[in-house]
C-alpha cells in the first residue's frame, strides 16, 4: 500500500486515468493537476491548480509519457490550463521527490541536475519497453490496413531496427503472412534476425533492400530513412515511423516524392489507451512501494 503518501499527478492523456486508479487502489494521496475538465471523480483524488498544490509535501511528481516539450511546459487533454513545471516547484519538493515520465529531453535532463531531483524513464525500462509492444505493433496493423490497398499476407516489408518494439513488428508482420525482411546494425542481431527465419541485412546497405518494399516500418530514433533512401523505393510505399519525435524520416522529402510517410509515436495511447496505462500504472505501483519500503529501512 502506498498510505500516506502525497503524489502529484501532472497532465497526460487516457492512459493517465489507469494510473490514477491505481494509486487510488493504493490509498495514496493524489493531487490531479490539469484534470480540471475531467468529468469523472475519483475519490481520494483531488483536482488542484498547479499553484494550489503543497509541493513541500509532494514525495512523487508523475508526468505523462512525453514528460514536457523543451520549455518545460505539460500536455493535457483535460484541460486548458498552461502547465510549466519549473525549477522553483521541484525545488519545493523534498529531496527525496522523484519525477516520473515515460521519456526525457535536455529540459527534463537539465531540470534534475539542477535540483538534485532523481528521474526514472519508464520507458527506458525493458518491461515497460516490451509490454507496450503489444498495442504499438496492433496499432501497426491497423495503420497498414487502412493506407493500403493490398493485404498484408504476401507484402514486402522492411523493418528498421531489432529492439524491443522492431523484434515484436518483425515476428508479427511475419506471422501474419508477410516477407519480412529486417536491417540492423550488429552482427548478433544479424544472426538474431536469421535464426527467427527472416532476411537480415545490414543497415549501411539500406538504399538497396528497399527497391521494392510495399510497406517500410521504421523503428530507429535517428533519421535513417534519408533521401537517398526514399529515392530508390516505389511511389506506393507505405513509410509507417514508429521512433519518438522527430522520427527518423526524412519526411519532407517523402512528400516531395509522393510517399506516404507517417509518423506514429505513441500509438499505445492512441489505440488502446486502458491497456497501455495499466502497463504504466502498474510498473509505477511497484516502483513508488519500493521508494516507499526504502525510505523507511533508512
């Protein structure tokens, strides 16, 4: 149980709902900041302004998956207030405040530094990673079915990348019909790639493997499908990306070709969003009891 223990809830979407259940399943005290046009209540929850909120109480800051753009400023589709989560606020906090998010940039990095804050990415953590492969590769499918006109069963796809999310959209596409053929860096996901009965080839030779893909699915978050690369595929390719903001596509590019080139990050929010928050509200359950159960043998 997380009795006692002041959380602040700041923006995010659907998933963040799931989260909020959770917590409240725990009987953690739950300040819900940019939830003020949320018709549903939650008991034990209470919907706060940022400048109502009693930071110095606050032992856990829990952002949405993005965490903040580079101002520091947090979505929310729940409301319309302009949330800035600063340095003066964190440094409100106590010293053991960790902030949670699902992903970092140089604002967050720097804000932490400053305030001597701990961060957790949860999505830097492999069972987050790998759970919610499970609704980004459905939400593959989905976006494949509707921007073609073939079936997916004998397509050429080239998957870009053997992580965590590339490995599920490789085994899946295949499973479904498709001759997947997969582009890695190293030797021993070439030889991963191979053992799973797919064609590996090797990233730095990328412009040749894509000649005549009907579908490319791009998983890298570096811009690796360049110029050079969308040049030597067919005008009816689908190019689905996948990385986080800004994608690894050269996109204006693509729209100069006639390519259809879409970038998808967050796709779990977007088709399964109870699902995809209970993945995340659970992980964040058994971190906050561990910092919990640690604070108190100290």
């Amino acid at each position: 149980m997380l009795t006692g223990l002041h959380i602040a809830v700041i923006g995010g979407d659907a998933r963040q709902l799931e989260v909020i259940r959770k917590l409240i399943e725990l009987d953690a005290k739950l300040s819900l900041i940019g939830f003020d046009q949320l018709d549903h209540g939650f008991t034990g929850a209470s919907k706060e302004q940022l400048s109502e909120v009693d930071f110095t109480t606050v032992s856990a800051i829990i952002l949405p998956v993005p965490g903040t753009n580079l101002e520091g400023q947090v979505d929310t589709i729940f409301s319309n207030e302009k949330i800035v989560l600063t340095e003066e606020i964190v440094n409100n906090t106590p010293k053991h405040c960790t902030i949670y998010s699902g992903i970092t940039n140089a604002y967050l990095n720097q804000l932490v530094a400053d305030t001597g804050r701990k961060l957790v990415q949860l999505f830097e953590r492999d069972d987050v990673a790998i759970y919610n492969a499970i609704p980004t590769v459905e939400g593959t499918i989905m976006m494949v079915i509707q921007h073609t006109d073939i079936t997916i069963h004998n397509s050429k796809v080239a998957v870009l990348g053997l992580g965590r999310v590339g490995m599920s959209v490789a085994r899946t596409f295949s499973a479904l019909g498709a001759n997947v053929r997969v582009g890695a860096r190293k030797s021993e996901h070439i030889a991963r790639i191979f053992e799973m009965g797919l064609t590996p080839f090797y990233l730095d030779e990328l412009p040749s493997n894509v000649s005549d893909v009907d579908v490319c699915i791009n998983t890298i978050p570096h811009q690796i499908v360049t110029s050079d690369v969308i040049s030597k595929m067919p005008v009816n390719t689908l190019i689905i990306d996948l990385a986080s903001k800004p994608g690894g596509t050269d996109f204006r590019y693509a729209e100069k070709r006639g390519i259809k080139a879409l970038l998808a990050p967050g796709l779990p929010g977007i088709v399964a969003p109870k699902t995809a928050g209970q993945i995340v509200a659970n992980v964040l359950a058994q971190l906050l009891k561990e910092e919990m159960e640690g604070r108190k043998e100290n």
